[in-house]
C-alpha cells in the first residue's frame, strides 16, 4: 500500500462559523457537529480568529480510491504508531483516510510505516 506525504505543515483548529473559513484554498477539512466546527487546513491558511488552535502537524494519505468494503486499513497504520507512542488525528474523505502525526515524530512514523512494508512516496 502506497502512502503518499502531504507537503504542507497543519494546522487543526476550532472556529464559531464557516464564515471564518476561506473556502477558495485548495486543502482543508470541515467537521461540524452539534458541539463544535473544526477545521484541519495548511497551517498558512489558518483562520485568524479560531477558538482553540493547535499547529504542528504533518500527514500523509493513503494513496488512490479506497473501497467501502476494505476493512483494518486505518488500524493497522493506527496500531503500528501506537505501538510506537506515536499519536495521531485522522479524517476521512469519500476516497481515502489521512493520518496526521504531530511534526516531531512525523520522520519517524514514516520510517516505521516504510519497514512495515509501506511504500512512502
């Protein structure tokens, strides 16, 4: 399985409105719920006014279209960074999963996942 490295630094924040968002960028998750609206953008395209705000993050994502079927993709990657303390923040899309690790262990992570038989592009 090939996991493919997102070039940007992240940023995983809580804003009050979509209306804090710039929806024009190219690169960002929106997760709302009856309790909260978070957003995961690069770290440059960040909200100015974020209730909480959390920087230092780095990911990569599974590559091409993941069928609903596939089951134990995201834990298998998720239980081979546990092993290694390695805490993550996942989101996923329609097509795939995205696995976010905090910047410090980012290298790391890659590397256990590369001996583990991943392909890190």
């Amino acid at each position: 399985m090939e996991l493919k490295k997102i070039a940007h630094d992240l940023t995983v924040c809580k804003v009050k409105s979509v209306a804090d968002i710039d929806l024009s960028k190219d690169f960002y998750f929106i997760g709302k719920t009856d309790e909260e609206l978070s957003l995961v953008c690069i770290t440059a395209d960040a909200p100015a006014h974020t209730t909480e705000r959390e920087d230092g993050w780095k990911g990569f994502r599974i590559q091409g279209v993941l069928d609903f079927s596939l089951i134990g993709i995201l834990s298998k990657l998720s239980a081979i960074l546990a092993e290694n303390q390695i805490g993550i923040f996942a989101v996923s899309t329609y097509n795939t999963d995205y696995i976010l690790v905090k910047e410090e262990n980012y290298e790391k992570a890659l590397r256990l996942l590369a001996d583990a038989g991943y392909i890190v592009v």
